[in-house]
C-alpha cells in the first residue's frame, strides 16, 4: 500500500508538471485512501493475529491451573 501511495505522489507531481489541474483532486483523495488502508491493514492484522493468541494462552493457563489443583486435591486423598 505503501508503494501505492508513493505512486500517487509521484502521478500528481508529473499532473503539476503537465498541467492536468483537474485529476490533482482525485490523485490526492486516492493518495490519501491508500494510507488509511495501509494503516488499518497493519494494525488490524496485528490485532487479529494478538488477541486470539492472547485468548488460547488464557485458556492453556486455566487449564494448567485446574490440573494443578486436580493433582492437589489428588495427593490430598492419597495422604489421608
């Protein structure tokens, strides 16, 4: 996306050169469009990759505590 946008800067520099006044407007709006997508696809990304690992630690560190508590409760019985 990022190189979209370096396009984009680049078509309305040669539009400036040449004289076509009237795409400037659209080259700008596309420029800016493209970053905005550019951004939310990194942080969106981060945040679908994140939060499912998050949730899956989570539900690994509860299931380790109650095999925890399980061989306690277990040992208990055992010594009396």
């Amino acid at each position: 996306m990022f190189i979209f946008a370096i396009l984009g800067f680049v078509a309305i520099f040669w539009c400036a050169l040449t004289g076509l006044v009237k795409l400037i407007p659209w080259l700008v709006l596309l420029v800016i469009i493209t970053s905005v997508i550019s951004f939310f696809d990194k942080y969106w990304l981060l945040i679908l990759i994140s939060v499912p690992l998050f949730a899956l630690f989570y539900y690994l560190q509860e299931k380790e505590r109650e095999i925890r508590h399980n061989k306690k409760s277990l040992t208990n019985e055992i010594e009396k």
